[in-house]
C-alpha cells in the first residue's frame, strides 16, 4: 500500500459517514460498506491519490483484493469452526443435557435465579445461551415466583458479558481481527489477541454488570424503579408477566432441542472439545510461543465429528458436511463486518485519518478523557444499531491510533489496554440494552417476556453500572 494522503479533516468523512448512518439505518454492515464506498471515491477524485485508480468500481476491487489478506483469512477460519462446533454440540445434545444437569440445583427464588445465572458461565455463546437457559429455566422461575423481566434481565446480562472476557471464542477472535487489521505495533492475529486478552482485566463495564447482577440475584442489592414493581407483582399477586403484556415466543426453541441423544456422553462430547480447544492455545503458547487457535477449534471439530460419526449421531459424510454448512453460515454476518472493517480501516489509513486525529487531540486529550469519552461514544453507537460487533468496527480505527500515539507506539501499555477495554465494554452496554439489539430479543425469546418490558425493566439497571464505569475510568 502507498503512503497515506493527507486530506485533514475530511480524512475523517468515511468512518464518521458510516457511524452516522449506523445510528439511522441501525445496520453496521450498509454503514461499513457505504463508508469504505465514500473513501474509494474520495480518493479516485484526489490526483495524487493512484492507490485505486480513477475508478470507483475498479477502486473498490482494489480495496478489497489489497485489505483482505492471509490474515484475513485465518480470523474467518477462526470464526466458521467455531460456528461448526458449536453446531455439532446441538447435533450431540450435550448442551441440552449439560443445561438439565445444571437446573437442578434448587427451587427457591435466591436458587432459581443464582442457577440462571450461573449457567451463564458454562454456555458460553451469546445466541445459544438465553435460548436455552431460558426454556430450562422458566418453568422453575414461574414457580419462584420470579418474573419474566428479571429472568430476561439474568439471561441478558450473562450473554454478551460473559463472552467477552474469555478471549479464546468467538468474540475473542472478531475483536483480535480488528486489532491486527489496524497493524500498528500489532504484527498478526495472535498479538492481537493477546492484546485483546491482556485489557480484559481493565473492561470495568461486563465485570461490573455480571457482579451488580449476582448482588441483585442474591437480593443483597434490592430491586428499584420498573424491576421492583414487576417482582412486587409477581410475587404478590403471582403474575409473572403483566395484564395485557405480549410473551414472545422463539421459534428457534425446536432447532436448539430437537437433536435430543438418549444418553448424550458430557464428558466425551462436550468437556473434552473445550479441553482440546485450551489445552491446545494454553501449550502451544508456551511450546511454539503463539497461540494456535486455529489449528485448536479445527482439532476440536474434527474429533467431535468423528465421534458423533461412529455413535450414529451423524448419518454420514453428507450429513456431516451440511452440519458444517449449517455452523458456517451462522457466523456469516460477522465474516462480512469482519471484511468491511478491515477495508474500512485500509480507506482510513490510506486518508490519513489517524494522522489528523493525534494532530488535532495532543493539545488537551489526556488519557483518562480518552478512556471515557471512548466507552461513552461506543455505548451510543452500540445502543442505537443494537450491534456491539458493528461498533466494535467502527470504533476500534478511531481509538488505537490515539491509544498508540499516548503509549509511543507499544501496545503492550496500560493506556492501550484502557481504550480497547472501553471500546468493548461500551459495546457490550449497547449490546445488553438496546431494543433493537440480537441478544436483548433473544433473551426476551428465551424468557418468555414482552420484549419491551424487558428492556424498560432493565435499562436504569444497564445505565448504573454505564454511570458507574465512566467515573471509573475518570479516576483510574
């Protein structure tokens, strides 16, 4: 790639175009595509600019063939097996099994709602884990007397919360293809994920909102504002869901339980997957001195595909082969906003918008202003596309360059690993309590609620520990 071209200010019209129409047409992958649009055009209009061409069509080719590289690929990689393993633990019915075993732990409401959210912990995917925590859940949550917003609200707050602290899943991999598509200090995907593992720790918002909900679980924190007159009701007058409220009801429910086995083996098929999968990045890191997540989700898929092959779970190859379709195409989404970040970022690059950005803040941006204004703009953009991956996309090219610029260039600084957590942590805000967001309606799904019940109950919940957060990263 040539050298950037500086074009000041309106370096900056791609990445603010596509935010701004991510908050109007609440889709990340339009805004992403139509922001790396703007940034092609741009620059087939400046003469010094022969990185594309004089055409826009051509440009926008070129962009992709010269932004989408090996790397690339091996972060898709990534990301489609672990679809695939995902898709062969339903195939072996040790998800639903795993989830019964967990449910019997207690009746009582303290019991039912520390269960719920424990299961949080061991289904960890934010799609699977309300769909089928709630379902398992419900029956024994109608009998607490609990109502169907605070199950909602457990199931929502131990979704997208929980997957972002592990950094060996899905998650983990999109966000470490964003942070090796920036490059900067970061050389490849597994720096990058390394990077991304190392400011977890400093991610205030899902560790508090996983606390702050166990205190609520547990009743050490009481219930205030819309949550407390849904439990008063429900526990008084024993109606778990409001006079005219409208339940939703998943019509996902039959895909997740209809792959029942008779006797599903949990260790063989389940527990030793996941062994594998950190066995294999925990030794290749200090074997190899790299984290080897590819070649561990592939071991892992293939043994449980084997296995399930000669149980009879899978009928043959062909069967077999559709699971791997089936796992692939639902992670397709975030392989494409995974490509359009990185073209977006090579647009921004090539404009010198990073350049322009340090130019303009070094004259009074501090690092804890940094820090909070980052998780505060993400948790906008996040809350109102309903994306917490999209925003990550959006933001994650404006941040780094300025956390890079405070830390002279070394990823390996407290202030990067500041601003990375606040960007994800301002996504997971959006994530847990936008209306509109994928995991928000799944949870409302899983716990048979009205969906903007749930999302009433639970937004002063959300916005605390939002509040709380920010004055953290002000101080520390």
């Amino acid at each position: 790639m040539e050298d950037a071209v500086s074009f000041g200010i309106w370096s900056l019209v791609p990445l603010i175009f596509a935010i701004s129409t991510a908050f109007f047409t609440r889709s990340a992958i339009f805004s992403l595509f139509a922001g790396c649009l703007i940034g092609v055009v741009m620059m087939d209009f400046d003469p010094s600019a022969t990185l594309f061409g004089f055409n826009p069509a051509a440009g926008f080719v070129k962009l992709i063939a010269d932004s989408l590289d090996g790397e690339f690929i091996r972060i898709c990689v990534i990301i489609m097996f672990i679809g695939i393993l995902f898709e062969l633990f339903k195939r072996a019915g040790v998800l639903v099994a795993f989830a019964n075993k967990v449910s019997n732990t207690g009746t009582s409401p303290k019991q039912v709602k520390f269960t719920t959210w424990l299961m949080g912990f061991f289904i960890v995917d934010d799609y699977f884990s309300p769909l089928m925590t709630g379902p398992i859940m419900r029956p024994l949550s109608d009998r607490a007397k609990i109502s169907r917003e605070k199950l909602a609200f457990i199931l929502d707050a131990t979704t997208a919360s929980v997957c972002v602290l592990i950094p060996f899943m899905a998650w983990g991999a999109y966000i470490g293809g964003l942070i090796a598509a920036e490059g900067g200090p970061v050389g490849g995907p597994e720096e990058a994920i390394a990077l991304f593992a190392s400011s977890i720790p400093y991610n205030v918002y899902p560790i508090l909102l996983i606390i702050f909900t166990l205190l609520i679980c547990l009743e050490i924190i009481p219930d205030f504002s819309f949550m407390k007159k849904a439990e008063t009701r429900a526990r008084e007058e024993g109606k778990v869901l409001r006079d005219g409220a409208i339940p939703m009801v998943s019509e996902d429910d039959d895909d997740i339980f209809d792959q029942k086995q008779d006797n599903p083996a949990l260790f063989w098929d389940f527990a030793l997957p996941i062994i594998i999968v950190f066995g294999t990045v925990i030794v290749s890191y200090f074997v190899f001195g790299s984290l080897k997540i590819t070649e561990a989700f592939i071991t892992a898929s293939i043994y449980l595909g084997i296995s399930l092959y000669f149980k009879g779970y899978v009928k043959n190859f062909a069967d077999l082969t559709e699971i791997g379709v089936k796992g692939s195409k639902s992670v397709m989404s975030a392989i494409i906003i995974t490509a359009l970040a990185y073209c977006i970022n090579t647009v921004t690059k090539g404009l010198g918008a990073a350049e322009f950005i340090m130019a303009v803040t070094d004259g009074f941006m501090t690092p804890g202003l940094l820090v909070a204004a980052t998780f505060f703009i993400t948790a906008m953009i996040s809350f109102s596309t309903g994306t917490s991956w999209g925003a990550f996309a959006l933001m994650i090219p404006f941040v780094l360059p300025i956390a890079y610029g405070f830390s002279g260039g070394v990823a390996q600084d407290p202030i990067v690993y500041k601003a990375l957590a606040a960007v994800v942590g301002g996504g997971i805000f959006g994530d847990h309590s936008s209306p509109v967001s994928d995991t928000s309606v799944l949870s409302s799904i899983g716990a048979g609620s009205d969906h903007m019940d749930h999302v009433i109950t639970q937004l002063p919940y959300a916005l605390t520990v939002g509040f709380a957060t920010i004055l953290i990263y002000l101080v520390i």
